[in-house]
C-alpha cells in the first residue's frame, strides 16, 4: 500500500481502547491523514454517550453514528436463530454483527470518497476476518488498513502507555481492562483472570455482569414467559404484539433478572488457537430455547434432523465471516422453507439460570396426543410387527450368513 496515497480514512470506532488509539496513530503513520469515524450502533446503549466528543477530542474530523439496530436484528440476528445455529454452544453475537457493521462502513466510506477503511481488530482474532470479508463483498478494491498487523505495539498495555502519552481519554484501567463487545444480542468479556482457564468467572462481583445477575442471586421465584412466533420469527411477549428488536430487549431484562444465558467457554477461533471467553446472551437464550420447543411439535423427523446438520454449517460461516456468500444464501433459503409452518407459542420457566419447559401449542403441531396415548387410541398396534420384520430383515439376512 502506497502510504503517500492515502489522504482520508474511515475508521470503525467504538470508543474502545482499541479504536481511541487509532486515531492519533494513523495521524502519525499516515501522513496526518484525514480520519472519519464511524460508529455502528448494534445496541450497545451507553457506550455510545459522548463517542462524538471523545472521538473530535482524539482527532478525528467527525463522527457518523450509524443506527442499524433493526436491520442487525432483522437481517442477521433472527435469520441465524431460525436456523438454530450454534458455534460450540456461542449463540454468535459478535460475529453477526460485524457484517452488519461492516456494509455501513462501505456506505459511509463511499460517500466520504475515502482512500481506506481502518480497523481496530487484532491479528489473532476472529473480528478482522469477519469486516475485511464483508468490505471485499461491497468494496472489493478498497484498501483496508489494519494498524494491529502493522505498529509496535505488543499488549493492551503498551496500547494504555501510548493513550496516556497521547492525552487520549480512557474509560477503563489497567485493574478492569477485560476486552468486550455489547450489543444488544450479547456481552462478551475476554482477558485479564480469564486468559487462565482455571480461573472461575466472577459472577458474583460487583460490576462484573453487566447484562443480568448471577444465577446464585436470582429471585427464589419463577418466571413465566410466553412467546408467539410466525414462520419461525418472534411476533408477541406475554401477549402483546412486539417487534423482534423489542422482544429481544424485552427477553434481555428478564432473562437477565434470573440469571439466564451465562455461558463459559473455550472456543476454537478462526486463526487455529484456543480462546477463553464468557459470555451473557439473556435474551437470545430464551430465544432459541422457545424457538427450538415450537420446532419439536412442527418439524417432521426427516427435515427436523437435517435442519440441525445444516445448522452447524450456518454457525461455522457466520462464525468465520462467511455472511455474504452464496452458501450462507442458500441454506437461509432453505431455513425459511423449514419455518412455513413453525407458527404457535411456547411458555417457558425462567428460574436461577435455568429455562424450564412449561407449554407449547401450534396450529401445525404434528403431536397427536390420541397417537401417543397409553390410553385407548386409533393406533393398531399389530402394524408394528410386519414393519419390524422388513426393519430388521438386513439384520436377520446378516446373520445367517454370519452363522454359515
């Protein structure tokens, strides 16, 4: 990349020690170069309170607050959940919403006629795979910069160092340094005591679950939730019409409330290492636990098991960026077909961390409870005998020819 060529930037920006440092780094790297900062608002709530002051304060020359919260949920969140994906019990809420993030930084990019999109993702990371992905998708010769891969700066202490001399405010310090990413899906927190995977997550400290409580202080009493759903997609809570983002933050507050959606983890990244990380997904937990209920009484067994096979394909793509593919496209398609008919309301428990099944009903429900009956039923149960003699006449074949 020739550096001389590089008169402005848009930068992905958070606010986050990350990003902060960026800023008069580029500046310094590239020629005093014009940095436009770009924030996606994924639902991340409070942290994006004064990003406009701190982010002209640290030299950038404006800052864009893109609001893509229904579109992240619309488009993302909810195609992932219909199809019941699951990278390695991760419920993914970082990962679907980089591509999101991503394709707003394209807009902005080309609206400001920039030379290049910077971002603040380190080279051992899943993150920096997922937006350069999905910037070749709508940009495929922009040029990206990505300064962890090129400055001297080795931990996230040498990055404190650098924004202390640089005068660059920080919200954290070196005792609550953990890495995180919020949105309105889920908080993830990395680092620090977490990096020793002996080290028990401190649920019950003060200030350290930010989403919900330890499910040692949950209420002694359950909660009841009820959602309703429509080919697969969350339309009511409790009885009242919702959109999904509203449900969704809705979910967040209970689920939080009694300890749901804690999770602990060492996951395999994209890169080939191992990585320790906890994460809080209140809301979505609930979301997929209801999801997966109404699913057992409309799927048939034949769809019902494929569809779970195909799931762990869709998690590994939107786990490793591959959003924008044909792929990815393809299995949404067939996903939706699953869902015509994934329509009814399920009740769930919430109690101290669990989700416990409390009801489900459909219009489509294929459990037919005089079927299944140990009562008097429709079922003649002699059919069972001539379908277990053709079941088993391989094994019958086998073993006489074993027998000789």
């Amino acid at each position: 990349m020739d550096k001389s060529k590089i008169k402005k930037v848009v930068l992905a920006y958070s606010g986050g020690l990350d990003t902060s440092v960026i800023i008069p780094w580029l500046k310094e790297n590239y020629n005093g170069c014009e940095v436009v900062a770009v924030a996606g608002n994924v639902g991340q709530a409070d942290e994006l309170e004064g990003l406009e002051e701190k982010a002209l304060k640290t030299g950038a020359s404006k800052l864009y607050v893109l609001d893509l919260t229904d579109e992240y949920v619309n488009e993302y969140i909810i195609p992932t959940m219909k199809a019941g994906a699951v990278y390695e019990e991760y419920l993914l809420g970082t990962s679907h919403a980089r591509p999101c993030i991503a394709k707003g930084l394209v807009e902005v990019a080309k609206r400001e006629h920039a030379d290049a999109i910077v971002h603040g993702c380190t080279g051992k990371g899943n993150d920096q795979v997922r937006f350069e992905l999905a910037i070749k998708h709508f940009a495929p010769d922009m040029p990206i910069i990505a300064p962890w891969r090129e400055w001297e700066l080795k931990s996230r202490e040498e990055e404190i160092d650098y924004a202390e001399a640089h005068h660059v405010p920080l919200r954290i310090n070196r005792e609550t340094n953990y890495s995180k990413d919020k949105n309105l899906w889920h908080l993830s927190h990395e680092g620090l005591d977490l990096e020793d995977a002996g080290n028990e997550p401190q649920y019950e400290k003060p200030g350290f679950l930010e989403m919900g409580v330890s499910p040692i202080n949950a209420p002694d009493k359950p909660t009841y939730v009820t959602l309703e759903f429509e080919q697969g997609v969350p339309v009511a809570l409790d009885g009242q019409k919702m959109s999904a983002k509203e449900i969704i933050l809705k979910l967040n507050e209970l689920g939080g409330a009694n300890g749901v959606g804690l999770l602990d983890i060492v996951e395999n990244r994209l890169v080939g290492m191992k990585c320790r990380g906890v994460y809080e997904t209140p809301g979505g937990t609930i979301l997929y636990k209801a999801h997966s209920v109404l699913e057992s009484v409309c799927l048939d067994k034949m769809t019902a098991h494929e569809k779970q096979r195909l799931a762990i394909t869709f998690a590994e793509l939107v786990y490793n960026g591959q959003w924008f593919t044909p792929l990815r496209e393809a299995l949404s398609a067939f996903v939706d077909k699953t869902q015509e008919r994934v329509t009814g309301k399920v009740r769930l428990k919430l109690y101290k961390g669990n989700m416990i099944n409390a009801g489900v009903w459909s219009p489509y429900s294929l459990y037919s409870e005089s079927l299944a009956t140990f009562g008097e039923s429709d079922y003649d149960q002699k059919d069972s005998q001539g379908f277990i003699n053709l079941y088993g006449l391989p094994i019958k074949v086998q073993a006489k020819v074993d027998g000789k």
